[in-house]
C-alpha cells in the first residue's frame, strides 16, 4: 500500500485521492 500511495503522490495524488477515499482502501 505504501509503495502504491509514493507512486500516487507523484502528481495525481487528488485524482487517485479521491478515488482511493471513494472505494474506501485509503492507507491513513
């Protein structure tokens, strides 16, 4: 999960944010 959240955090953190938050499989 870690090494999926870095690459997200390249750029598309909001996109991929919000879809994350959405199925609900947010690491925090």
């Amino acid at each position: 999960a870690k090494d999926a959240f870095a690459v997200v955090m390249t750029g598309e953190t909001a996109k991929y944010g919000n879809i994350i938050l959405k199925k609900g499989v947010t690491p925090c």
